[in-house]
C-alpha cells in the first residue's frame, strides 16, 4: 500500500498480500535506524602515506641500502607494458604507443589485519596501519610521490633531469575485502568488483526490424553489454615531505573501493618520463649519467623511495 498524500510505501496488514510496498517500507524503517548505528551518515577519516621501500619491500632508508633499492626497481622493469594483462583490460592506453613501451610495474597486495602493516608484513617501527575495528576503509583521493625526484632540463643523453610531471596508472586488479559490521570483525567479505559501462539506448527505427543482421544486444543498446570501465593515468608528485590537497587526485575511478585488495599495480610507463622511456626508466633507478657508451656510468643518485598516499573514510559499524 501506498500513502496517497505522501507517496511513501506503508507496512502492510495482517491479512491478504501486503505486496513489494510493504517490503520497502519495512527495508526503509530499518535503514533509518541503521544509517546512524552503521556510521554511515558521520564517518572517519584519515590520510595514509605508505612507503614502498620501507613498508612493502622492507629496505632501509640509509644510503648503504640504496643499491638494494634499485635492484629491486630494476627487477620491476617490463620491456613491454602492452604484454602485461592487467594494463590491457584496467587501464586506457597512452597515444601514441610505441613498438617497446617498457615500464616499472611494482605489483602488491594490501590488507587490515592487527598486527599487520598495510601490506600485509607484521608491523614494525615507522609502519602503518589501517583500524581493523572499522569494518569498511574507503578511498576519498589517492597521491604518489617520488623521493629524491630530479626534474632539471635537460635535453641530452650525458646528465639527468626527468619530466616535470610524470604519471602513473595504480590499479586496483584484484579482490577487494572488508568486514561485515556486527561489532566482532570476525567475517569478512570479498567481492570481484568490475566497473562495467552502461550501454546507452537507442530508439529502434523500421530499417532495424528489417535488417537480418540486428542485434538487441548490440545495437538497440549501443555497444557491449560487458565493457570495462577503464582507469586513467594520474600525476605523480615529487616528495616534498609534506602533502597538499592538491598533490591528491579525487576524481578517478579509485573513489569509494576498498583499501584492501589482494592485488595492486603500481605502473610507471618509461615515456612519461623521457621520450627515450629506456633512458627515462634508467634515471629514475640511476641518476644522473656520467659517461656514455657501451657501459654507462651513472651517479646512483635516482628515486629513492615511492610513496602511496591514501585519503579515506571508514565506518565502524555496530
């Protein structure tokens, strides 16, 4: 039953079939209580800046560890980004792209557990942590920042100097998790989120009833039912040891997923660093170049660390 005055669903009688209106209505009643117990109308939040040297890694921040450092960013590089799945299906392509697109691809998985750092390792000094008594933590603006970034001009081979404004994709590839809010933390619960694309519709005509070829799928509706939304670059910031709001990107797809996910990719194309993306990648790892030649010497003075900056809010639940 419906209120004719208000146009509200009503809770139906005792007797006969009180209808879907009867449901809504009790579905309404019981979010009315629920929206302020749940938090979701006053939640927490907080800003997050993880080190992926220190806190995933686990390589310490002095110079004798620098060399350690750059051989795992060297592992991480890829000749070809186009052979990597997860940038096929996540991720819109740069354009032009080039017959070799190689890039740093650092993957990593994340989580909110006691006792354990965002990634998963058991917490130490200078780790961090989400509250694990928060049953869902959700980004609102996400950041990356590079240490030790050198942007100098430079328009030769011999020396360093990178882009002024370097961009990364950080993609979000595998299962998020968050708990379920009945004030024990005990059950958790996963979803395969995929960001598909709603088709727009369109009006169907004579010449579409008598085309043997129409499809209702595909053409009343404008394209594929299926279609991946996909993630766009962001700009990555040099580290000034301080973060501004407008160092965080707010308006990406990242918005509302869960901090916990199984399987992250942090992606930093070579060509968003130089034209030449080999040499681009090599400053990034190396500094400055010395010498040229068959075996180039470099400084060693490249990137030293890679933060992620995660802005969320969370809710507790109960």
């Amino acid at each position: 039953m419906i209120d004719p005055n208000t146009g509200q669903p009503l809770v139906g009688g005792s007797t006969g079939d009180p209808g879907l209106a009867d449901i809504m209505a009790r579905m309404n009643a019981n979010w009315s209580v629920l929206k302020g117990r749940l938090n979701f109308n006053n939640p927490s939040t907080e800003t997050g800046r993880f080190s992926l040297r220190t806190e995933l890694f686990r390589i310490l921040a002095t110079t004798n560890s620098d060399k350690q450092w750059r051989d795992v960013m060297g592992a991480h590089v890829v000749n070809n980004l186009l052979t990597v799945p997860e940038f096929q299906q996540y991720c819109i392509p740069f354009d032009p792209t080039l017959t070799n697109n190689p890039a740093i691809v650092i993957p990593f998985s994340t989580t909110i557990q006691f006792g354990k750092n965002h990634f998963g390792l058991d917490l130490a000094g200078r780790d961090n942590a989400y509250d694990s008594t928060h049953f869902a933590t959700k980004i609102r603006s996400v950041g990356v920042w590079f240490s030790n970034y050198t942007n100098i001009f430079n328009t030769g081979t011999i020396g360093g100097g990178l882009a002024n404004q370097p961009r990364v994709y950080l993609i979000p590839a595998g299962i998020d998790s968050m708990r379920v809010p009945d004030g024990t933390s005990e059950t958790i619960r996963q979803w395969n989120v995929v960001d598909q694309a709603m088709p727009v519709p369109y009006p169907i005509n004579n010449t579409d009833w008598q085309d043997p070829d129409w499809s209702a799928l595909m053409d009343e509706m404008g394209g594929s039912m299926f279609g991946i939304r996909k993630y766009a670059s962001l700009l990555a910031f040099n580290d000034s040891g301080t973060w501004t709001s407008a160092q965080l990107t707010s308006d990406c797809r990242l918005i509302g997923r869960s901090v916990w996910n199984s399987r992250w990719l942090l992606i930093i194309p070579g060509g968003t660093l130089l034209s030449d993306p080999n040499l681009g990648i090599q400053r990034f790892i190396h500094g400055s170049m010395l010498s040229g030649g068959t075996n180039p010497v470099w400084d060693e003075n490249g990137v030293k660390d890679i933060n992620l900056i995660f802005q969320t809010y969370s809710y507790a639940g109960n």
